[in-house]
C-alpha cells in the first residue's frame, strides 16, 4: 500500500510499549500512602497516554487547574523515575515489527510527547531502541503534539522527507500532527485510546489491531 514510505516514525507509550503498569503503580502508591484504597491497573490503563495529568485524573479527580496539582504531579513523577521500567514492556509483536522494518533498511523513530527526563533513561535502558534512527521528546523542541514540530525535527534527525515518513500512535494528537506534518499517519487501534475515543473521527490514512499490521501496509507482511 505504501511501498514508497521511506521511514515509520512511533509515538512510545500505548504505541510501542505498554507503560501503564508503571505509570498507575506510581499514582496508586499516592493514593496508598494517603491511607486510600488501591486502585486495579485496568483504572488507568484507559488514560495511560496522558502521562501525570491522567494518572492524577484517575487517582484523585484532579485537573491540571487543581489547588496543589503542581506538587502532586511532582511527587507522581518521583515515584515514576524509581520504577518506571520495573513492569513496563514492549506490546507483543512490537520486537518482530522493529526487526522488520531493520531488515527492510527502514529508518524508525520516537516521538512522544513523554519529557527528556523519562523518555531519555527509558529508552536508554530498554534494548529495543538501540537502532533507533531519533528519540524526540515533548519538550525536544517548543511545541509538543498535536503540534507537528517535534516530527519535523525527527524527520530533519534521520535526513528523510516528513512525505516520505509515516507516524504510528494511540492518540488523537498523534493523528493531528502527523497530519499537519504532512506525514501518512495510523492509528495504533491497541493502545491506551484515552476517554470516549472515537478512532474514526480522528482522520487517520489507516487503523491497526495489533503492530504486525502494519507491514502488511507497507507491502511487507
């Protein structure tokens, strides 16, 4: 279908690992050492995507417009960085995909809207993104998503046009700005989706169930 893609660009979580586990271990143990009930993982799972702000949502009904939401969040981050690759793992089928995009000469990267300060030492520790063309972090550049400069500047890293790239993610952002990248964009249908996703509104060129989709996208599969 698109045999012409020269480089996928990933969103990171929802997309190519599954970090809710971490990400609502490190809220739920705010809300144990506030003598509060533990909530099961599959409470955040669903808002994984939105990192603090959906973890403190869930665990507290807080907003970022909530009194003390600053201090809450830093301790929520703290808690992250002890543990935030105890639990967290590749979807199943994201290391075959990675390794076929590697043996097809494809250039793959990051874009997460995830701060250098847990994106760099994730990546780092985790073998699969030892290849990886560029990492590009929320605040790599000005903008995050759904504004299409952090893609730009992955698609200026690996020296590839952002036409000839596609950009894989789980969240409507990801969409929008693959979109105004002018990137072919698809919509990772297994991530986290966030509430009341409605994946067909979004606009996406495709869909897929599970990351070996999208070879067959690209006429490899």
């Amino acid at each position: 279908m698109w045999s012409d893609v020269k480089a996928v660009l990933f969103d990171l979580d929802g997309t190519l690992i599954d970090s809710a586990p971490d990400l609502g271990a490190a809220a739920d143990q705010m809300r144990v050492k506030r003598g509060m009930p533990s909530l099961p993982l599959e409470a955040y799972r669903h808002m994984a995507g939105a990192g603090a702000r959906g973890m403190l949502g869930i665990a507290f009904g807080m907003t970022p417009d909530s009194q003390g939401f600053a201090e809450m969040r830093e301790e929520f981050f703290v808690n992250y960085e002890r543990c935030m690759t105890e639990r967290t793992y590749a979807f199943d089928g994201v290391p075959e995909l990675i390794a076929a995009l590697e043996a097809e000469s494809l250039v793959w990267g990051v874009v997460t809207n995830k701060s250098m300060r847990f994106t760099n030492p994730l990546t780092e520790q985790m073998p699969l993104f030892n290849k990886a063309g560029a990492v590009v972090s929320g605040d790599t550049t000005a903008h995050a998503k759904p504004h299409p400069a952090p893609l730009f500047e992955a698609a200026k890293r690996i020296n590839i046009s952002p036409e000839c790239c596609i950009y894989v993610g789980d969240d409507e952002r990801d969409i929008q700005a693959g979109k105004a990248a002018g990137m072919k964009t698809v919509a990772a249908c297994y991530g986290y989706l966030g509430s009341a996703a409605e994946i067909s509104q979004w606009g996406a060129d495709a869909q897929i169930n599970s990351p070996l989709e999208l070879l067959k996208l690209l006429g490899r599969g």
